[in-house]
C-alpha cells in the first residue's frame, strides 16, 4: 500500500488508528520533508510522544501533528 493511501487512511479514520501508527507514517513523511531543520523538529516531537505510556495522551499529542499528513497530500 502506498504512503498516500496510508495517509489518507489515517486522516479518515484517525480517531480509530493507534498511536504508534500514527508515528510509523509521520516518520516516513518524515523522510520525505526536504528541509533538515523541519525533519528534526517532526523528529523530536515524535521521540517525545513515544516516550509517553499513555495511549490517549499520545493521540492528544499526535493530533497536534495531523497538519503534516495534509502537507503530504498537498505536495503530491
């Protein structure tokens, strides 16, 4: 399945999708951000929110990133 397919999933269905989902697919939008310092920032918002043992404070700190999955699509 294709990142984009991936990201629309998440999108439609957020609510519904763990966390640590969430974190697999922003870490390979990640991947695909061409400025370093926006990579390092995504980069450390994602360690902080694995960090958490929380799972719905994980999602309150993942919707926080959902902006970046419509960056994604936008740049398709």
């Amino acid at each position: 399945m294709s990142l984009e397919i991936k990201v629309k999933q998440i999108l439609e269905q957020f609510e519904d999708t763990s966390s640590n989902d969430i974190i697999k697919i922003l870490n390979q939008i990640r991947s695909k951000l061409q400025q370093p310092s926006t990579q390092e920032y995504l980069h450390e918002k994602l360690n902080l929110i694995s960090l958490s043992t929380n799972e719905q404070e994980k999602k309150k700190l993942c919707k926080h990133l959902r902006p970046y999955f419509y960056w994604y699509l936008e740049g398709l």
